[in-house]
C-alpha cells in the first residue's frame, strides 16, 4: 500500500496528469523522475462491492486528483475475489462513465413498444406508478403485481412489494439458471450448492466440469482456485461439444454430443459402483438407497453410453478411475447455468449422486461447508399474509420449485380462463426480461397484457423500451446498498457506499423504493430517514458499525465451529427426508417423479441445422455490460463459432457475415460474423450470449453481433421445478441479408 | 537491477482483465492498449492445444526502438525498463516500425505511449496492475538480479521461452510454457 509520505512526493509531480484526452499532457512538465509518468495522485479509497454480476466481489474505488472516479481494485480481504477483481469488475467505471446511461425519469407517451416516452419528475413517476399500483390492487388484488430482480435493489422493492401485498418476487437466475441445480442437491443432500459456490477447487485434485466454462465464465473465486489446482497438479476433466478454455487446461477433454450427458453421468454412476470405486465407508454411514442406485445402473455400461455420447468406453473408464484416485478431493461440478433440456434437475441429481458415491461432499477438496452471518431487518411492521401466490397459476406443478419462476409469472401474465392469478404490473429491476426470458413472442405477448410495467435501470435497455415508467438508477458507483452476506469458507460483509454523487438525476433504489411507499401508505415499512442510518443499526447488530465498515470494507467473523469438512466418523444429519444423503430421492418419488435419474434422448438437428449453444465471455455478464465502453474495447460483439467441415460445406469463411435462421423460421435481427474453428463439434454452433442489441439508444452495442435469446423459440420445461431448458434449439445459416418480413417476430 | 516479467501460459485464461486494469490504472485511452492477448490454437479435432499468452512490450536490453529514436525520448530507466519521454517525444513513429512485438501506439496526446512495466507502482512497493490484478496469478514480476524475486524463482522451476528471440532484442517478458 501506498505511504501518506510517498503519496505527498509523487502527487507534487503529478498536478494535472490525470485527465484523459488530448492536450492534457502537455502540462507535464516534470518527468526528471521515471515515476512521473501516469502518476498515482490519490491514494483515498472507497468500499464498495461489484454489481457488474452476481458474485459481488468487494473492493475499492480510488478517485483521482480532480475527485473523480479513477479505477477500482479488489479488497485484499474478500474471500470472493482475494483482492483481485475479475475484467469485468475491473471495468465496473465504465458503468459510471457510459454516456448512454438513463438520465431522468421517463413515463410513455404512445403505444407501449413504441419507445415514446416524455421525461417526469420523480414525484409525477412515482404518483403514476402508485395509482396504478392501487388500482390494480383494488379490482384483482395486490399479488397481480410481481418483481422481478437482478440487482441490488430488488431488496428494497422487494420489501415494498410484500408490504403492498405480493409476495411474487422472482429473479431470472432461478428458472433460467441455477434452479435446477439446486433442487438436484437438495434432494440429494438436503442442501443447495448456494452461491459462491461451496465447491473447494484450491484444494481438489480432479475437477471435473460438465459444460461448466470456468475462464470464460469469471466467477472470480472459482477462476483462481481453478489456477491453484492446476498449480498443484490437480487432473482437470471437461465434458464440452466444445473446446473451452478450461478444456484447454485439462487432462481430458471428452467432446459429448450434446443433449447426452445423462448418459455419459450413468455409466460414470455404473463403472465407480461395479468396479467398487465408490467411498464405503462415507457411502454405507451417509447415504440411502444405495441397492436400490447399484440395481437401477446395471445394465448403463459405458459400451451403452458410447453409443449415445460418442465418448469412446475406455475413456469413460479411465476418466471414472482418475476421479476415483481422487477421491474424496474430487469435485463433479454442479455447474451454475445449468437450463439446458428439460431434464435438468435429473442431470444435477446424477451429478449430486457421483459426488456422494465418491464421498467428496463435506470433504477437503470436494464441498466445504459454508458459513455467513445472518443480518437482521431494520424494525418494521409484519408483512401483511398474501391470500395468493404465482402457485395458484400452477396447480399441482413445480412443487419442488423453491424459488418463484421468472418464465412462470411471465406465462401467467397472458389472460387465461385458466389462471387463477393473471399477473397485471410488473416491477423490473436489473434485468432485461427480453434478452433473459426465452421465448420472446411470450415475454412480449405478456407486456402486451400488463396494466403497469416500471423498469428501474441504469441503462436503455430493450425491456425499458416497453415500459410505461422508466427509473433511472444511479450505478453501484453512486450509492450505499443492502450489506452484502453470503455464504463462504468464513462468515463475511462487505460495505458498498458512493464514491461520487449520483450523476444526471439518477437515485438509488432504496430512495426509490422509499420514496414510492409514500405515496402507497406504506411508509411505516420504511422506518428509517437514511439508509446510512439503516445500515449502521444494522451492522451494529452483528458487532462492527458504518463506520468500521467505511474503513475496512470487509469484515471477517469466525465461524461458530471449526467444522468446514466433516470430522472423522462425524454423526451428520441431512436435511432430506430420511436424514441421509438420498442416492434414492424419497422427495422426488413423493411428487410421482424417477426417484433415480435415467437418460432420456432429445430432439436432434434437422438436416442442414445445428444445435445452437451459447456461453459466456469473460469480459461481460449477460447483456448487462454490452455497452460498457471499457468492456466493449476489448470485446464488442459476438462471433458463431462454426466447425471447419461445417464451414467447408457451405464456403463459410471467418469474418463472414451470417444470419441465422432456427427449427420455428425465426431470423436473427443482426448478422453475426463466423469464426471458422477446429474447437467445436460439427453438430452445434456456439456464440457468447449477451449481443444483437436493438435498442438504438445502446449505440456502442446496437447491432453489435446476434441475440441468441431471439432464437430460442422452443423451451423445455422442466416438469420438476420449472426450468426452462433453452438448449434444444437449433439453426441454420442465410448468407444473404434476409428479406425485411422474415425478421419480424 | 533488471526487471522482467514472467506470464505462465498453462494458467492464463485470455480473460483480458491485465488488459483493463492497464487502461485504468494508466489513464491509456478507450479504444488504444498498452497490452493485449494473444491466443494460438494448434492440432486438429480433437486434438488440439491452446497457448494463451498476455503480451506487452518486452523491455528489451537491446532494444531497436531506443536505438532508433530520433530525439531520445525513448530510453532506458531504473532496472532496464523502457520508457518513453511524452514531452521529448515528436511522434515519428521511428520506434513503433522497429518494435518487433508491435508494443507501441500512437498517443492521441501527440506522442508514442507503451507499457511502463508501472514504473510509478514498483517505486511504490507494488506490482504493476496486471500482475496484481490477475485473476489466474499467471504473471510473475520482479528483479533478474535477485534470485529471491518472483520471476527468478518461477524462471528456475519451469520451462520457458521468449519472442522473437531471433531479432536479438534480448527481450524481458518470458513466457512459461
């Protein structure tokens, strides 16, 4: 760390060397030093967690010598970044920087979609939404307005949503996402794997990763552990049609036909059983139903499943024998975007079940258990009881779903005689439902049904475009938030506060959200006159207080026990229904679901079609940073990777333009440039999902590459808990610009 | 002293966040970068490799773009970095023809800007912003002359390789493979 000493020396060199652009330069005069070049001026730090996606890594915003935002690094004591914030985090200033940003409050002015909207003050938006919000109460009840939120915010309209009455509060990271990932762990060990993930990678010595991307997904924890492990020797397997980077790092690169991997999963499940690889002892003091497993996987021999997943029978032995000597410091990963064909929840069982049989949950080098403080609410009056939920629409299905369903709330808003619950106002914090929700003719049938749709954003997203009232937030930057908690290896917070006054007329959430209850009689829920004042009560409650967090930005507590992996013969109980680790799911035979996983084929391509795939790039989380202008320098629009023999085929060439044309005649809006590559099958086509922006107020990302969202028009849902398996989709390519009433949806 | 960076191409990812934190942390322009990443794919279906590599310049001990400056505005500074002067700087472009690793850019100020290995944090006691901020721990930094340095230590242990090392520039920036 900088010295106050070193920091007055160089700062006397470094007056004005600061600004970017132009001409500024020539008022360096100094540079007898080297050290004046591009000098550190400021050393003053701001705490602040990332909101540049989900992993929420805790650092620190510098400012510069004319007190404005400079640069944020990571906090040397976050367990979740190790003081090393990924790209993304790193470019999290272009968040606050980009000129496209949301400026003031919008309310519409033509049709909804037309994208006419005239700028309002804050009371007018707020006076607006309320008397929406009432008399949408008022003629079909308060459960007919949802959340739906992928941001910090969303606690603050969450608590206002469940003092007006709803308790619909749903996040697209759950039914699109990792949803079916967690009802597969629970089932299996009466736990969900949570996030960050309590998978200990810096200590494993086999990963596998079952189209899991680490490296191009940056779930930073993740990333560097995986780096420790290749350090230490760890075998790293990858189950992928394509060539990933993780791949690249790996002992084994197994390219599965795509939609099979169940397959592949069994007769890993069948091999560690018949060739007693599995952990006796962990498995006969843990776990259920382990005849019943044995018995049910006979005849999955790995001769049975190379003929389904093209994986070759002695690779799928020695593969199961390498997990084996790794045994328990192995880790089948669960995976995080995990919605792939409908059997989602059964593939994350068959993943679950292969850690137990190994005994790597609970186990160094397997899944630790994680720990996090518990911070309780600032007082406030009882929500009031909902006499209905998003269930209603559904009866009798997706019981095992724990969360609410985005995709479900979205399908229950289109009127039905049907429904017992047809949603009619919609509150969207932090998520653009059109490139997050599959199915886009649904989504945008839905908003078509709305009374109320109110969009709080930083950005002009597509979802804003249909909005009837537009709130512009103010960036991560420019904002104190919730205390951040999760789950870790030790319990810790993390403070986020401005580190500059909200620019343009942009306002935090929590003002908002504070604000609105005003207007909703609801303000008794809002029982604090700052958030500062909220934040402080709160922190003092688990023994620190804003203003040791303001100085430290991290908090460590001990964990209650020194049980971060189970003790030798250590009695555990699991949260299942039979107190064990269930390799035979009571809870999913109660439901009248395969109390056992088993494989079940999927739909192939058409001829002349190829299954689309899609991913992530390490420079950017969905569609969220598109036209961040830091993150766009260094990757500002996606490509369709296309297998050489496909390329040849058509005479497709890299660079070259293509729309997409997939099974249902939907048309990319944009074109999307090949990459010709030896890195992928020759079955599917892979791009980076997040691109294709047609929102011309995005202007660095309009047009920019292709929105795979778009082509995904056939959904498979999960019956289990409701995901929406987005993997079953495939297309083809048009190498001339297609005729304008092709495209239209 | 001879400062020289090592990068480990089993463990870099390409994820590029060097790349950013170069442009924050020195002010480098939307749109230009000091350093960059390069990936090599080798090998057919299925049998392929990747090497992954986060390039800057080399800060040669023989390097033809202080050679050919016309002004001296490029020179050496503390421990062999190569540095460039912006005021002494008349914007040629001499260097950038001579750099062998394509490391330098025209500056939208007027002169030619090139990665500075972060002279100012070293000074400081810090790594420069690419090392400290990579997410892989890929890169390793320190003293050639100190045997106890991060890159004297990881030089010895792994097997490793240059660019260029035909132009005779004595570049360096090692990278492990």
């Amino acid at each position: 760390m900088t010295s106050r000493r070193q920091f007055i020396k160089i700062s006397a060199y470094g007056a004005g060397a600061m600004a970017m652009g132009a001409g500024v330069f020539g008022a360096v005069k100094h540079l007898s030093a080297p050290a004046a070049e591009n000098l550190v001026v400021d050393t003053s730090r701001i705490p602040t967690y990332c909101e540049v996606c989900f992993w929420k890594c805790a650092g620190w915003v510098y400012k510069n010598e004319q007190g404005k935002i400079w640069k944020i690094t990571g906090n040397d004591e976050d367990l979740n970044c190790n003081g090393r914030l990924c790209p993304r985090g790193t470019g999290g200033v272009g968040m606050y920087y980009d000129d496209d940003r949301l400026q003031t409050p919008l309310l519409r002015v033509g049709e909804r979609g037309a994208q006419t909207f005239k700028p309002v003050s804050w009371d007018e938006a707020f006076a607006y939404i309320s008397e929406k919000m009432k008399q949408i109460a008022k003629e079909h009840g308060p459960e007919c307005i949802a959340l739906f939120t992928h941001g910090s915010g969303g606690t603050y309209f969450g608590d206002l949503l469940k003092a007006f009455g709803s308790p619909n509060i749903t996040a697209p990271s759950y039914a699109q996402c990792r949803g079916p990932r967690e009802v597969g762990f629970i089932a299996t060990f009466g736990e969900e794997v949570g996030s960050p993930e309590n998978t200990d990678i810096r200590d494993t010595k086999c990963l596998v990763l079952i189209g899991s991307h680490i490296g191009e997904n940056m779930h930073n924890g993740q990333v560097q552990e995986m780096s420790d492990a290749i350090d230490k020797g760890a075998a790293i397997i990858t189950v992928d049609p394509r060539f990933s980077t993780a791949a690249s790092k790996s002992k084994y690169w197994l390219p599965i036909k795509p939609a099979t991997d169940n397959a592949l999963l069994l007769a890993w499940i069948h091999e560690i059983i018949y060739k007693e690889y599995y952990d006796k002892k962990y498995v006969e003091k843990y776990c259920f139903g382990f005849e019943q497993l044995k018995g049910h996987v006979r005849n999955f021999t790995p001769e049975w499943a190379y003929g389904i997943t093209t994986i070759a029978p002695d690779i799928i032995r020695e593969t199961a024998k390498e997990m084996a000597n790794a045994s328990p410091a192995v880790i089948i990963h669960p995976g995080r975007h995990v919605t792939w064909y409908g059997d989602d929840t059964q593939r994350s069982r068959a993943i679950a079940i292969l850690n137990a049989l190994l005994g790597s949950w609970g186990r160094r080098g397997g899944f630790f258990r994680p720990e996090k403080v518990s911070i309780p609410s600032f007082p406030h009056p009882p929500f009031p009881e909902p006499s209905r939920s998003w269930r209603n629409a559904f009866p009798n299905k997706y019981k095992l779903a724990d969360l609410a369903l985005a995709s479900g709330i979205c399908e229950a808003t289109i009127p039905s005689t049907a429904r017992d619950c047809t949603f009619k106002g919609w509150i969207v914090n932090g998520t653009n439902l059109i490139e997050t929700l599959p199915d886009q003719k649904q989504t945008l049938t839905a908003i078509q049904s709305l009374d109320l749709l109110v969009v709080i954003d930083t950005m002009p997203m597509e979802i804003t475009g249909w909005a009837d009232v537009v709130l512009p937030e103010c960036t991560y930057l420019e904002r104190y938030d919730s205390i951040r908690t999760g789950p870790n290896r030790k319990p810790q917070v993390a403070l986020r506060m401005p580190a500059s006054e909200p620019l343009y007329d942009t306002k935090p959430a929590a003002w908002m959200a504070k604000e609105l209850s005003k207007h909703l009689g609801l303000e008794d829920y809002f029982n604090w006159t700052t958030i500062e004042e909220m934040l402080d009560w709160q922190l003092k409650q688990i023994g620190s207080s804003l203003e040791e967090m303001k100085r430290i930005g991290v908090k460590t507590f001990e964990r209650p026990a020194d049980d971060l992996y189970f003790s030798d013969n250590e009695e555990v109980e699991f949260f299942t229904p039979t107190g064990k680790i269930e390799l035979y799911s009571t809870s999913f035979e109660a439901e009248g679901f395969d109390p056992m996983p088993i494989y079940t084929p999927h739909e192939e391509p058409p001829q002349g079609f190829y299954r689309l795939i899609y991913g992530r790039g390490p420079a950017h989380t969905f569609s969220r940073t598109a036209n961040n202008p830091n993150l766009t320098d260094i990757m500002d629009e996606n490509l369709l990777w296309v297998n050489l023999k496909v390329a040849k085929l058509w005479g497709l060439a890299s660079g070259q333009p293509v729309w997409l044309k997939n099974q249902d005649g939907i048309v990319s809006e944009f074109p999307i440039k090949v990459r010709v590559t030896e890195r992928i099958r020759w079955d599917s086509v892979y791009m980076v999902h997040g691109f294709g922006h047609a929102d011309k107020r995005l202007r660095r990302s309009y047009g920019k590459g292709t929105s795979d969202t778009k082509l995904i028009t056939r959904v498979h849902i999960d019956p289990i808990m409701g995901g929406t398996g987005m993997r079953g989709n495939f297309v083809t390519f048009l190498t001339e610009k297609p005729a304008e009433t092709e495209v239209a949806l | 002293m001879r400062y020289a960076m090592a990068v480990d191409t089993k463990k870099c990812v390409g994820c590029s966040d060097c790349v950013v934190a170069c442009q924050t942390e020195n002010n480098v322009p939307i749109g230009y970068c000091r350093e960059w990443v390069v990936e090599v794919m080798s090998g057919t279906y299925p049998q392929l490799e990747i090497e992954i590599r986060s390039e800057r310049c080399n800060h040669c001990e023989n390097s033809p773009c202080v050679r050919c400056c016309p002004t001296g505005a490029s020179h050496y500074s503390n421990g062999g970095i190569v540095l460039v002067k912006p005021d002494k700087c008349i914007g040629c472009g001499a260097c950038i023809a001579s750099c062998p690793y394509d490391a330098r850019y025209p500056h939208p100020g007027g002169y030619v800007d090139k990665c500075t290995f972060c002279i100012h944090r070293i000074l400081d006691g810090m790594q420069p912003a690419c090392v400290a901020v990579c997410p892989t721990k890929c890169m390793y930094f320190g003293d050639l002359d100190d045997p106890a340095s991060d890159v004297s230590v990881i030089l010895k242990k792994r097997k490793y390789k240059t660019l260029i090392p035909e132009a005779g520039t004595k570049p360096h920036l090692y990278f492990l493979i």
